[in-house]
C-alpha cells in the first residue's frame, strides 16, 4: 500500500514518466476482472471530419492514429503506444442501444459534446461499426465502491466483491487500487493537460503488453450512458470494418441530436468504400 500512497503523490505537471513507471512495475499481483470477446462482438469509433474534407473510403483512415500521429499521452495510449478507442455494444442490442453507443463514441472525440461550457454548435463525424474477428480480453477498470447505472458494470462489479471475500488477502490492495484506478480513467481532463493522463496511459500500455489485448472503462464524457475500450493495434488490426455512417451533431440548449446524411454496409474492410446519402442507402436496404 506504501506503492499506492506513493502513486498517489505524484506530481503529475512534472516529467514524471520514468517514475510512474517505477512504481506501476512494484504493483505486483493485483486482482482484476477481465472481460472477454469472442467472434462478432461489436464496437463503434467516431472520427471527426471538416466541413470542406472529402467523405472518408478506407479502413485506415475510421482506425486508430498511426505512430507518427500519435504524440501525445491520452486515457489509455501513449506516443510510444498507440491504441484503438471505440464504444462497446451490448449484446443482443436495440437501434436505441446502438444510438448510445454512437453518442458515447462522438463525446469521447468531439468537445462540443462533451464541453458543458458550449451551449450550442454543429460538428460532423464519421463512425465506423467494427466486429470482432478473434477472441481478446480485456482488463476492466470500474469502483469496486461504486453503483453504476450500466447493468454490465454493475454485474462485474458484484462478482470482482464475491470474488475477493472468497480471497481475503487480496481485498484491501485490489479495492483500494482499483478504486484509484478508477478514478485516474474516470479524469475529465482539459485540452493542453494531457499530463493528467500519464498513470492510466502508462498502466493501460503494461497492461496490454503483459497479455491482455486493452482496457475496457466507463465512458466519463457520456455521463454514464456508454462503455469505452481502448484495444491494442495487434488485435485492433483484426477486426473488421462492417458499416459506416456520416453524421451531423447538433447541440442546441444542452440537448444533442445526431443525423444521419450518409451511409454505407463494408462487405470487403481491405478496399475503398463509398458514402450513399442517407435516402439512398435506405432505399438500396429496402430491396
């Protein structure tokens, strides 16, 4: 506990990297619930896109920044360690779940969403809906304190209690641990402060460079509504691009619509695609 204490007093606006570092290597056995994909789970990444670029048409350009564009340290990735962010879909879904997820995947990348202090504005995304090709797990970063609103959550949570009680000498380390991860994946951090991501970015590259495929988290801008996964490059690379959708994202009085103007079904991820207006796609899905 003397590791986490000391974790815990870091300065975070100093180059504190290497001892970060230092100390995520001393956690030593700690007790986290894994989460498990198999074969056609799915997720959604939002991309922006300005107003004058051409509609995008290839895998590469809807997956996760390449290494020369990956500069700075984010919730889960660092410059050295890029990663796939989307939103999870649940299982057997509705239309309005798969709406929630495409609003959690478009407040984790647009401020307009996510920046209560913006009452209104309009931004245009593109989001791709991505199925899993091959197993992978990921670690799941949750308060085991906490009640959450999201059924998952809340069921992992009750089992990671069960299963600590069954293991008594692991209960105060994995629940004060836990609960500080947490809280360093659950930071509303500001635009220029990347430097408050260091802990969660660095835990999550040793994390998924020590057998675990990523991290799977409560998404902090969509005020509970949505998962996150933050998934490494070497699985990323094996999923596969189902659908694409261009949207408009109107936020007026607080409240956020989102329009569907394009659309498109990827039957084959390794060549270029083409955006139907939306009435078009409608029409083609309708024969």
């Amino acid at each position: 506990m003397e590791n986490l204490k000391a974790l815990k007093k870091i300065d975070l606006t100093k180059n504190s990297v290497e001892e970060i570092n230092q100390l995520i290597n001393k956690i030593g056995a700690l007790p986290i619930m894994r989460t498990e994909y198999e074969k056609g789970k799915i997720f959604d990444r939002a991309v922006r896109i300005d107003v004058d670029e051409a509609d995008f048409n290839t895998r590469s350009r809807l997956s996760y920044a390449p290494a020369e564009y990956n500069t700075n340290y984010l919730r889960a990735s660092t410059p050295e360690n890029t990663m796939f962010y989307g939103s999870v879909l649940k299982d057997n879904y509705t239309i309005d779940d798969h709406t929630n997820t495409r609003l959690t995947a478009c407040c984790e990348t647009s401020e307009l969403l996510r920046d209560n202090s913006i009452p209104e504005g309009e931004r245009l995304m593109i989001i791709g809906t991505w199925e899993v090709q091959e197993f992978m797990t990921l670690a799941t970063i949750f308060d085991p304190t906490k009640e959450y609103v999201i059924d998952y959550l809340q069921k992992i949570k009750n089992d990671y209690q069960i299963l600590l009680k069954q293991n008594p000498e692991l209960e105060t380390k994995g629940v004060e641990y836990l609960k500080f991860l947490a809280n360093e994946f659950s930071k509303d951090v500001k635009a220029g402060n990347n430097h408050e991501y260091y802990i969660s970015a660095l835990l999550s590259t040793l994390m998924s460079n020590t057998g675990l495929d990523g991290v799977l988290f409560p998404s902090v801008r969509a005020a509970g509504i949505g998962i996150c996964t933050a998934i490494h490059p070497r699985v990323a690379d094996k999923l596969k691009l189902i659908s694409v959708r261009k949207c408009l994202l109107k936020k007026e009085n607080g409240k956020v619509k989102i329009t569907y103007l394009k659309a498109c079904d990827v039957e084959d991820d390794s060549k270029p695609f083409e955006l139907l207006d939306i009435e078009d796609y409608r029409k083609l899905k309708e024969k």
